[in-house]
C-alpha cells in the first residue's frame, strides 16, 4: 500500500509538514510506504482551460505535476495539507488543485452541455489538514479542499485543523496533543483502507 502526503506549505518544516507527517507516521506499517512531498519544491504552472480531453493522460502538460499524477494513481490514499491564505488554501495547494482538473475528464462530444466521465481515483481514501492564525477561518478553505476530494472521487476519512498561537515556524511541534491528533487520523486513515 501506498500513502501520500503533499504540503502546500511555503516553508519546509511548518506546522502544516509536520500534521502530515505525523499523519503519515500514524499510518505507517510493514506493508505500507509513506511519502511526504512539498508541492512548494515542485515546478507547477497553472491550469490552461485546454478544453480538450488529455486522455489517457492526465494533462497536456509536463512539468512538477507528471509525478504527481503517477504518485496519485498508485497510492490508496492522500493527505492534503495547507496553511490558510485569506481565509483560502495556498496558492502552492490551489495550483495543484487545479491541476487535477482532468482527473475527472470532460466529455467533448456535445459542447452545448458540460458533461464528464468517471472520476479516475474513484475509490481511494484521504485527509484534510488546514493550519491557521489566529484570524484564519476554516470554511473556505474546507470548501476548496473537499470540492478536490468530491471531484477526484476520493473520500474523505478526516479533517484536521490546528489553529497557531504565534509566528514561529513548526510551533505545532510544542503542542503533544494536536501531533497525536494527527497520528490518530492516520492510523483511521490506514484502517479505512486496510478494509478495502
């Protein structure tokens, strides 16, 4: 089995990487590999609106996302994870949502209506993480994030939100409680799949 964690985080050992991981170690055993990416790493250019079906690939382009995608299609399950920009996900999250577009092909053949073809992850399992200040609010990156698992066809297992206290970089870290929270939603992430 395979698990996949992608960060959205701007900084490499934020509170947002660290609930993933902490995810990620919650799910881990003998028979299962764990990947922590940060999407902040990756070259990725923004959705173009090909208006054309990539299929069978998942888009038209090649660059950060190809990985992505392949990553994806051999995982049983992804965790997502984002700070809260203006009350939204990251760009560095948003970009990759909207990349995913084609994970859930448009039919072309009448263009007089939007009709799609089956979600291409139909089946797999997931988790939300949003990490937020102390003037974030939740919903609208809740929103956007589960609108990416509903589109993709994966369902959703948990969601973990952690609300900071200060500024400094990983201060999840001095907070016991929210890191076992997290371990905890990954061990039901590794039971929900392990029933499959």
């Amino acid at each position: 089995m395979n698990i996949l964690g992608l960060s959205g985080s701007a900084t490499g050992g934020s509170s947002t990487d660290l609930l993933i991981a902490a995810a990620l170690e919650g799910a881990s055993a003998p028979h299962v590999k764990t990947r922590l990416i940060r999407l902040n790493e990756r070259q990725i250019i923004p959705c173009q609106a090909c208006s054309q079906s990539p299929e069978p690939a998942y888009c038209f382009y090649h660059d950060g996302m190809t990985e992505l995608y392949d990553l994806m299609e051999k995982s049983e399950a992804v965790i997502l994870g984002s700070p809260i920009y203006f009350d939204s996900v990251s760009a560095q999250t948003k970009l990759f949502i909207d990349r995913t577009n084609c994970v859930r092909p448009a039919d072309f053949s009448d263009r007089s209506v939007q009709k799609f073809k089956e979600r291409r992850f139909l089946g797999k399992k997931g988790g939300i993480i949003l990490v937020a200040g102390d003037y974030g609010k939740f919903e609208g990156a809740l929103r956007v994030m589960r609108a990416f698992f509903i589109w993709a066809g994966i369902e959703i297992v948990f969601e973990l939100q952690y609300k900071t206290r200060g500024l400094e970089t990983g201060e999840v870290s001095r907070s016991p409680e929210i890191i076992e929270s997290a371990r905890e939603s990954g061990r039901k992430l590794l039971a929900a799949i392990s029933k499959k």
